[in-house]
C-alpha cells in the first residue's frame, strides 16, 4: 500500500466513526508492513492513551448559543485541552521521530478528522507546543491557522444550505490552510472573506470585541446610542407587491441600516430614523460590514463621543452627526390596561429568556377578577427577534394542545416540528383572535410568535409586511475568544410556508406608526387607532 493510500485509509478511520480503534490498529499495522518501521510496540500505548482522549471528550461539555435574531445571544463555554489529548499528541511527536515525518501526517490527518465528526461540540484542542499536522505536504499548523481551521470545520458541520456555496468549499479550506498569517487579525479576516464566499449575511465572524458586545447586550449591560440595525435587505418582486402602507425598499447591498430607534435615546434625540443607512463610523467605511461589526464600531465607553455619517431616503446629501454613549436599558415587555371595554396592550420589544414568562405574568395579572376574557392587542413592530426558543414558548401560550408552532429544517434536512405540548394557559383569557401588529422591523423570533397564531386560528395580522428572517443561527465560541454565527436551520411556517426574504403580510393593512422602540407613554388609544373599524 502506498503512502498516499494508507493516508486515506487514515482520515476515514475517524471520519466514519470516531471511536472506531481496530481502524487505527489496522492503519497501524498497515504502516508497519508498508514502512517496516517498529510502530507495533507503540500500537497499544497509542490505542490506550486514544482510547482515553475518546472518553475525556464524551465528558467534556461545551454550550451552544442559539442567536436568532439580533442582537440576543447565550454565553458559550469553550471546552478546555484535555491531558489525554496532549497525551496524544505529544505521542504523535513520538511517532514522528521513530517513523518519520510522514506518519505524523498520518497520524494528524486521523486526530483533525474527529473535530469534524463529533457529534457534540467538545473538540480535541492541541496545546501550542504540539501544533497540529495536516495530510499532504507535512506541515505544522501556527494559531492564525488553527483558527481559520476550526471555523472552517464548524461552518462545514453545522451550516444549513450546502447547495448554496457557491465555490468548492474544501478547496476553500487549503487555500487559506495554505497562507501565511502575519498576526491573528489577518486570520480573522481570511474568515471574514472565507464565510462571504457563502453568500449568507447571517454566517458572519466576530471578534473578541464584538462577540463580547454580543453577550453583554444580551445581559442587557448595553453601552452606546440606542439604536437597533438591520443587515443589508435583498428584496423581491413579490414582497413589493405585497407591501402597502410602508416601504419595502432595501439599503443599497453592503449597507447597515437602522431597524429601530430606542425613545429618548442620543439617537433618537440626534434624529436618526428607522432605515437610515449607516455610510461611516468615525471615518471608516461600513460598505460590506455586518450589523455586528457595525455596533461594534459604534459602542463604546459611556460618555464616549461616535461620529456617523447616515444617508436618509429621498435626501440627496448625507448628515454627519456626533452622539455621545450612554449606559442604556431595553425592558422586553410593556403592559397597559385593561380599559373599561376589556382591550389589553402588550408590546413586546424583543424575545430573552424570560418574554414568554413576562408575557404569561402580564396577561394573567390584566385578566384576574374578570369574568370575560380580555382583547388583547400584540404589539411586535420593531420587534428585531431575539431568542428563538423563547418566541416558541411565547406562541405556546396561546395554542391549543397539538397545535404546530414552527418546523426546523437542519443542515441535513431533518425537519423537526415543535408543538405546543398541553392547552395554552391564556388560551381561555384571551378572546380569538388576538389582534398582533407588525411592520418591516419584525422580524425573526417575533415572525415566528405572529404566524404561529395566525396560521393556528388565534390571530389576525395588522400593518405592513414583516422583515422576512427565516433562518437560526448558532454562535460558537473560537479559542482565541472569537466566535463564528452560523446559520444552522431554517424554520416554516405551520402551513410549511418559508418567509425567508418574503416575510409575513398582514391579513389588514394599516398606516399607523409605531412607538419608539422603549417608549413608555405607548397606549391603549394608539393600538386602537391601528385596529379595524
């Protein structure tokens, strides 16, 4: 057998199943008649110290954070070197010098194939002192490699639409295996241009910095000048034709744009307005940036100044604008009501992991001592979405048992339906349907809560048409302290409808504007103004 064969016999010991030792045991023996090198005597050592690394890596945890909207997310716990992994590769070091350069290909090739296969997210994580060898030309992978490697692993895993890459992904992977990284920036732009290649605006890289703006905004510890921003829109004839009362017209490609505008805000109070484009921050360019490398830019230390240049629709010259940062709050729920004709308000501004428990407190605490159920009035303009669960939870409180939520669809096409698992306990305090209100700013988790009910009979739609985000992404944590967001499902509608770039249209249309995204002073009268006559 020649070396380049039992190098694939190698990589598909672990490929097809990780914990698979008579494969390596036969690889071994393999080389050993092959090279007649003495690899017998370290053929045990070797299984027994592998052996040991499969079982550290079972008990090892690491936590997904399942983003499904912006800009929520979980903190994720990155899983640490094991003793039995540097065991093993300082094993492989070993075999190097007995057997030769070669066999630690060999051997790396079978230790890198089980990153991709593993069915948790625990990985075998090499200490820097045994860097990591990869099958062809043998060569040590440096940390700025390392990096682009495990990005690359988890997009192939885990990203949903394969079918959509538009470029042989694993060629992809040795063009950039292949550089040189003069600093670990370079290695996080190789990811940047590695993931654009997907043609997903959703699967993005974020940095140290602006992966921790994405859990402390997620904690609520929000620094900046209280605005919401939406990705760059692809819009479609049927979402123009559909829509009425609001624009449907997307930012130019490459253009951040603002979803939202918190009330009395430094935004708010400078006059930037929903879908205000974003051209520069602080002088740099936004064109090709995400929204998260946008609010990364944008946030800062309190009492900080940002400079923003913003183009407005219809105007032909931009505003250049200098806001000061302040500490800021987002309250995920308001209430108001009942009124004496039993209409209740409830808008909720965005889905963490407590809505669906706020949501449940707030109908239960308008319905008590009432002998009629309450109209309720939804309120989920510039809802941005948030925490996918959460919607689900949400929309359960209103179902009856059985009754579909929302289908995932996963990177290998495995549809999963969530239902509601029991009668919703508002079901029986709620008249039906519940009025829900919606507009180009809903989107993601707040679609998912809207067309549960509509599709289930509880619901009747008001507005305009929805953002149209059909997809979930998960955000995974890098060793270096960055992370990848990978969109790693789509999700239909109970009818199995999917509204990604479509978004949802409402059964009435109406023109009426909706409250800054943290007003207080929202009411009854103003939701009314939005309902049917």
């Amino acid at each position: 057998m020649s070396r380049k064969q039992s190098l694939r016999l190698g990589s598909l010991c672990f490929t097809s199943v990780p914990s698979d030792l008579g494969c390596v045991r036969r690889h071994l023996q393999c080389a050993q008649r092959s090279w007649s090198q003495p690899a017998t005597q370290h053929k045990a050592r070797f299984c027994t110290l592998l052996r040991s690394s499969a079982v550290d890596r079972r008990v090892q945890r690491k936590q997904d954070c399942s983003v499904l909207g912006e800009p929520s997310g979980n903190a994720c716990s990155n899983s640490t070197p094991s003793a039995a992994s540097a065991h093993l590769a300082r094993l492989l070091v070993h075999f190097s010098k007995r057997t030769g350069a070669s066999m630690l290909g060999i051997l790396g090739a079978l230790l890198f194939s089980t990153t991709a296969t593993l069915e948790s997210d625990t990985r075998v994580q090499l200490p820097p002192s045994h860097q990591l060898m990869i099958a062809g030309p043998v060569q040590a992978l440096t940390d700025e490699q390392f990096i682009v490697a495990e990005a690359w692993h988890l997009v192939d895993r885990k990203f949903v639409d394969h079918a959509q890459i538009q470029n042989d992904w694993n060629k992809l992977r040795l063009k950039y295996l292949r550089r040189s990284y003069r600093s670990m920036d370079d290695a996080h732009q190789a990811i940047r241009d590695m993931l654009r290649t997907l043609g997903d605006p959703y699967t993005r890289f974020l940095s140290p910095a602006e992966y921790n703006s994405l859990l402390a905004a997620a904690r609520g510890e929000l620094v900046g000048i209280g605005i919401e921003l939406a990705p760059p829109r692809i819009d479609n004839s049927e979402d123009k034709q559909h829509a009425t009362g609001t624009s449907k017209e997307a930012a130019p490609p490459g253009r951040v744009s603002v979803a939202a505008v918190l009330d009395a805000s430094p935004a708010a109070l400078a006059g930037i307005r929903p879908d205000d484009e974003i051209l520069l921050v602080d002088g740099e360019e936004t064109g090709g940036l995400s929204p998260d490398e946008v609010a990364a830019r944008i946030r800062g230390e309190a009492d900080s100044f940002v400079r923003l240049r913003i183009h407005r629709r219809g105007e032909r010259e931009p505003r250049d604008l200098v806001i000061k940062r302040t500490p800021l709050r987002l309250d995920a729920l308001l209430a108001r009501g009942p009124d004496p004709e039993g209409v209740a308000y409830i808008r909720i501004r965005q889905f963490n992991e407590n809505t669906a428990e706020e949501l449940r407190a707030a109908v239960e605490r308008m319905a008590a001592n009432r002998s009629a159920p309450l109209q309720l009035v939804v309120d989920l303009r510039s809802n941005p979405g948030g925490y996918f669960p959460d919607g689900v939870d949400a929309a359960r409180l209103f179902l009856p048992k059985d009754r579909t939520v929302v289908y995932t669809v996963d990177a290998k096409d495995r549809v999963k339906e969530l239902r509601a698992q029991e009668d919703g306990p508002l079901l029986r305090m709620v008249q039906s349907p519940v009025w829900v209100l919606i507009d180009r700013g809903t989107a993601s988790a707040s679609e998912i809560f809207a067309v549960a009910l509509h599709d289930n009979g509880e619901a009747k739609l008001i507005g305009s048409c929805s953002f149209g985000k059909g997809v979930i992404q998960t955000v995974q944590g890098l060793r270096d302290g960055s992370a990848v967001a990978i969109t790693t499902a789509r999700y239909e509608t109970p009818k199995h409808e999917n509204i990604n770039k479509r978004g949802v249209c409402p059964d009435i249309v109406a023109t009426c504007k909706a409250p800054p995204l943290n007003s207080e002073t929202a009411s009854i009268r103003d939701a009314l103004a939005c309902l049917p006559r």
